[in-house]
C-alpha cells in the first residue's frame, strides 16, 4: 500500500499507469517485426515493455522500477530522468509507444525541464516555459528513432487547445510523413477527470502538410489506424488558432460559424472591449471586509470599495446598486480595502494594518513582493463582468454598480462608443454561445474557462446589422462542443 505522501508525489510526477487495451493497441500498431527495437520513454510498471520482447524502457520512479523488471524481464530499463539519457545514448528504434508524463508546468520546474527544453529547441521544437511536460517527452522520443520510424502514444486532450501543443505538432507535422490523432470523448482512464486522447505518428524523417483528426464515442482496441479521418490541413488548422478542437464540429456547422466570424455582420469582443484579469491581493481573507467588521474597525467609507469575489456571485444580467445593497445587508466579506499608493492613512486605517490579521497578510508572497504591502494594484472598474469557468452559459454581467473584481472573473472595458446593453443582447445569441464553446477549452469535470486572450476571440453578431433568432446548426455545434466536454455528465 502506498503511503499519502508517496501517492501526492507519484501524481505530481504524472504516475497513470495506461489501461491494457489502449497499450495494447499502440503498441500492436507501433511494433511491425518482432526484431522491432521499442522505446517507451517512462515505463512505469513496464506494461508497454511487457507486450513486445525487444522493448527499452526509462524510468525514474523506483516505486515503479521493480514491477517493470518483473513484467518484461528481458527488456532493458534504465533508472533516471529520461532527458538526460536521450541526450547521452546513441540507441535509435524502430518505434516507440508509451503515455508520457502529465506534469503541468507550474509543476515542471528546474533541471530537467530546462533540459528537456533546450533538447527540444535543438531539434527545432520551442517550447515556452509554460509547457506541461508531456509535449517535450514526444519530441525528445522522436530524435531517438530511426529515420522511417513511428510512434504511438497517449496524450491529453490538452493536444486540441493548448497553446503548448501548437510546437508539439508544427514539429511532428515537418518530421514525419503521417501524423494521426484520435479524439475519444469517453474518458479513457477511470478516475482521472483528465480526456485523453492517442497521437500516431509514422514515416520519421518526412514531413506532411496535413493532420489526420479522427473521432471516436469511446476507446475500442484497435491494432490498426482508423482510416476514417478528415485531412485538416495545416493551413486550416492554422486558421483556427492552431487548435484541433474546432475540427470535432461537423464541417457544415465549422463552416457557418468561419463564414460568420469573417463576415461583416459579426465582431470579436476584443475589437470592441479588452478584456483582463481582476485584481489579485495575495490574502483575500485580510483585504476583504464585511461591513460589520469595517464599522468595528472605524474604517472610512473611502477606503471600501464593493467587489466581486466570484463568479458564483455574479447574478444574471447587471449588478447593480440593488444587488449591493443585498451583500452588505447580508453583511458578506465583499468590501475591499482599497489603498492608494501615497494615501495619508486615517489612524482607523493604520491600526487596522497594526492587527495580527495584517502581519499574517504582510507574509503572504504577493504582499512581499510590492510596497507597500497593503497597496493592492490593479484595481479597476470595469464595464462588465466576465465569468471565466463556466458550467452551462458563460455569464457577461454589466456593471451598473461600478463594482470592482478579483481575478476569480473577467473584467471587460468597453472601446468608445460601444453599449454595454448591445454587447449583452449579442451575448445571448446562438452564435455568442458556439463561440464561447469554440474559442474557449473545457476543463476536467464539465467546466468551460475562458482566458483573456480566448475571450477576446469570441464573436458576436453586431447587433445593429445581424439577426438573433436562434440558429438551429449553431445550436447543434454547442451541443456537440458541450459533449466533448462531459456537460452535465457525471464525472
Ligand atoms: C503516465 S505514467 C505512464 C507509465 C506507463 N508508460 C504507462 O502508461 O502505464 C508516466 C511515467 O513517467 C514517469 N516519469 C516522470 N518524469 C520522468 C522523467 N523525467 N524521466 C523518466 N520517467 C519519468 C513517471 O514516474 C511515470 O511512471
């Protein structure tokens, strides 16, 4: 049995062992001759090595390693980080199969990492720091295959949206002459809230102007490729922000939604408003205060400004005066203490940053990065609020309140010229909410999140020019794209 402590640091090392069928599946369809030379990269327990006799495999979990050993006996495993083996061995194989570590970047940090980093730049994959560590692990594995070699691996469905998967497959598309990905919408491990979906990629040493995307309801043990693909060119994919998953929508409904979002009766919300994070005070609990607690301390008025906390809080359409005053009659913590840099302070307001409660603030790391500590940055009115995980509809709430917010949503400032009112009316139509499901990306668990950057790619039809009865073949897409992301599901 394992210890908590040894299972947090296994899941933080991206420890998932592969379920047999899907191993398997990559590994009959990798192997062609039984003198095949494989490669799995991380081991784990060894049960892609235990599937083909002439299999090398690395591992750093020394949990793991002897149950490797005892799977697939005759395999040779090599203990360590494998980044630092690809770059030191001069083995090459025939192909490679495994499912590489998921490890987000926040996560991935120091040596290996830069490593890893710095291997991939050489062979002309630059990948930014904020790489989850699985993309680098297929490209290093790549430059250890022999020309004309193929892999096949499991992968997040991160490989549809991230940003760090754009270089993944610029590179995978310029070195090998097939590149094949199968999106599962049935999750593939059990208890993982992590999709999964499986990457092929034959003919190392070519190249390919395309990408083969083929869709399946659920995993099903295949040795062979499915040959039911549609062809998405690079320069398609391109188009669509390099992103796969707007490539799950039937090509009719992608091509209404490009026609419209080109077209002159629509805008982006980024040509018309920039949108941004809220403020971030580092101890939420010191710099938010309730009204009962900020009459007890004597703090004036000025010094208060009601926010939003969250985007649980945000109600429908506008939060208004109204709406404010029911927080505070509710007597919620949703007073920010809002210091000016250079403000003389009222000595309500010094005793208040005298208490226990603010030296425990003042050691949080956001308060001993700035000075001075108390003075939070960034604090702005916004026209609107925007949520940014979202369950069914993505909230866009005005701010008839003039409100501030912390990062839990979105802010949205409004170009000259440009209503509130309009914007919203956009928001509730067919198009507004497609758009929310195309240019956002789901989260484990049902949620849709929507960066700023995303966000700023939403269209909505110009209200002045385009008609907003519901669209029926929009409509179909955001159901499609609410499935992919387990809506509503039981996770
Ligand atoms: C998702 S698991 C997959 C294990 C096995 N291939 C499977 O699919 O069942 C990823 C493995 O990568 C290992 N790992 C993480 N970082 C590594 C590194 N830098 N070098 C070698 N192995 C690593 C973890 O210990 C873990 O066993």
């Amino acid at each position: 049995m394992l210890s908590l402590m040894q299972s947090e640091v296994r899941k933080q090392n991206g420890v998932y062992y592969t379920p047999e069928g899907v191993a398997a599946s990559l590994v009959r369809w990798a192997v062609r001759h039984p003198t095949d030379r494989m490669l799995d990269p991380s081991c784990g327990d060894g049960r892609f090595l235990a599937l083909h006799r002439e299999s090398t495999g690395v591992e750093q979990d020394s949990y793991a390693l002897p149950k490797a050993t005892a799977g697939a006996p005759w395999a040779t495993i090599h203990r360590g980080d494998f980044f630092t083996w690809a770059e030191r061995t001069n083995q090459r194989f025939d192909c490679a199969a495994g499912n590489p570590p998921f490890i987000r970047y926040q996560r991935w940090t120091g040596d290996i990492r830069q490593r890893a980093l710095a291997l991939c730049s050489r062979h002309g994959a630059n990948f930014s720091s904020l790489s989850s560590s699985w993309a680098p692990f297929l490209v290093a594995t790549s430059t250890l295959l022999k020309k004309g070699g193929r892999m096949a691996f499991v992968v997040p469905a991160e490989i549809g949206h991230a940003t760090y998967a754009v270089p993944l497959l610029e590179y995978f598309a310029g070195n090998f002459s097939v590149v094949l990905v199968i999106a599962i919408q049935d999750r593939v491990f059990s208890g993982l809230s992590e999709d999964c979906w499986l990457l092929y990629a034959d003919g190392f040493g070519g190249s390919t102007d395309h990408i083969r995307l083929t869709q399946r309801q659920s995993f099903c043990y295949d040795p062979q490729v499915p040959q039911d693909f549609e062809r998405v060119s690079l320069t398609d994919w391109r188009h669509w922000r390099s992103r796969l998953r707007p490539f799950l929508l039937p090509g009719a409904i992608r091509s209404f939604y490009r026609e419209l979002a080109d077209g002159p009766t629509t805008v982006r919300l980024g040509d018309v408003a920039r949108v941004g994070i809220g403020y971030v005070t580092g101890a939420n609990s010191f710099f938010h205060l309730r009204p009962s607690e900020a009459e007890r301390a004597g703090i004036p008025q000025r010094f208060l400004h009601p926010s939003v906390r969250n985007g649980g809080t945000l109600p429908r359409a506008a939060v208004t005066h109204a709406t404010v005053r029911a927080w505070l009659n509710q007597d919620k913590p949703v007073l920010l203490l809002r210091i000016g840099d250079g403000q003389t302070l009222p000595s309500a307001v010094v005793r208040h940053l005298q208490t226990s409660e603010a030296t425990q603030a003042k050691q949080a790391y956001k308060c001993r990065m700035r000075d001075p500590w108390y003075v939070v940055p960034d604090v702005h009115v916004p026209d609107a609020f925007l949520a940014y995980m979202s369950g069914h509809e993505v909230a866009f709430v005005a701010n008839s309140a003039k409100c501030v917010c912390t990062n839990s949503v979105h802010t949205v400032r409004l170009n000259n010229g440009v209503s509130v009112e309009a914007l919203r009316r956009g928001w509730s139509s067919s198009l507004a909410r497609l758009s929310c499901e195309v240019e956002g990306h789901p989260l484990g668990g049902g949620l849709l999140k929507l960066e700023p950057r995303e966000a700023a790619n939403l269209v909505l039809p110009n209200v002045r020019k385009a008609e907003l009865r519901p669209l029926r073949l929009l409509d179909e897409g955001t159901e499609i794209m609410r499935q992919w992301r387990h809506y509503g599901q039981r996770t």
